[in-house]
C-alpha cells in the first residue's frame, strides 16, 4: 500500500465599511497553502494514515493509541512513529466541544505543547495542524495516547478524524 496525500489550509477575508461617500473594503487572501505528502518517512513524506468517523457518548472520552492500537482502512495494525498531519472535524449538530489531548498518562504531546494542554473544537468546527517537515513524535508506552473527549454536553457528539504518520 502506498500513499499520497494533500493537507491544506487557507483563508479569504473581506472586511467593508461605511462611509459618508462610498464604502471602504479591505481583501485578505493568504491564498490556499497545500502540505503534499508522497509515500514515505522522511520529510514531506507519510506512510501510515488513520481515518475514520466516531461518536461520543455524553462526557464520554476516549484514547486513541498512536503506537499500535489503530487499524487503517484495509485492517493493518498501525503503529506511528511520527504524527505529520491531523485533522479533525466535528459535527454541526454536536451539543458540546470535542476536546483533544490531556491523557492521564502516556499523553502524546505532539503540538499540545504539555500532556495537560488540550484544543476544544467547536460544534461545526474544525481542526488542522501539519507538521511536514518531521512531525511529532510519538513514543510507544510513554507518549503514545491522544485523548479525545465529548466536552460538557448531555448528548453523544460525531467527530471525523484523519491522522497522517510515518513509521519511522
């Protein structure tokens, strides 16, 4: 199996006024930035990928193992030795954030900056980080485990997530 894959990020902004004699605008465009990554474990390489759409129960969490206890599409094992890219989206009808990172133990630090530090996203929201020149690393049985957490709601909560690696 091989892959190829295309992160990307971007934003477009325009911002009007009101004037006595006409109406000002302000145009921002960072224009639409793609991460490509072809099949391998070097820089701007990727060759493990894990997607897939769950649900949360009510203040319900889960760890996700980084390092062995994820399967990819076609059901191999994956076991990631560096996290290059992760994207997730949570769903428009979520009553509650979708929390990332913070596990009890063996937190994968990754861009969290401390195994205590989390990123909420929001109903509808969305999440990309990219790190193609190397990533985070992940270490089995010490740094390993990304927490994902249905925040304060009463209801299940839907997330999409896709997390792009390497082996070595």
């Amino acid at each position: 199996m091989t892959i190829s894959a295309s992160i990307y990020a971007g934003a477009r902004v325009r911002q009007t006024g009101a004037l006595d004699l006409g109406t000002p605008a302000v145009e921002i465009d960072t224009g639409r930035k793609n991460f490509d990554f072809v099949d391998g474990v070097t820089a701007g390489k990727a060759d493990r990928v894990f997607s897939d759409r769950r649900t949360l129960a009510a203040s319900a969490s889960e760890n996700l193992d980084l390092a062995g206890g994820l399967t990819d599409a076609f059901g191999a094992a994956l076991t990631f030795a560096k996290v290059v890219a992760l994207v997730v989206k949570a769903a428009d009808a979520n009553a509650s954030d979708i929390v990332l990172g913070g596990a009890a133990s063996n937190a994968f630090v990754g861009p969290f900056g401390a195994a205590t530090h989390t990123i909420a996203v929001k109903p509808g929201g969305a999440l990309t980080l990219v790190a193609p020149n190397g990533g985070w690393p992940v270490t089995a049985g010490t740094g390993d485990l990304l927490k994902v957490l249905n925040g304060s709601g009463g209801a299940a909560a839907d997330y999409e997530i896709v997390i792009l690696g390497t082996s070595g």
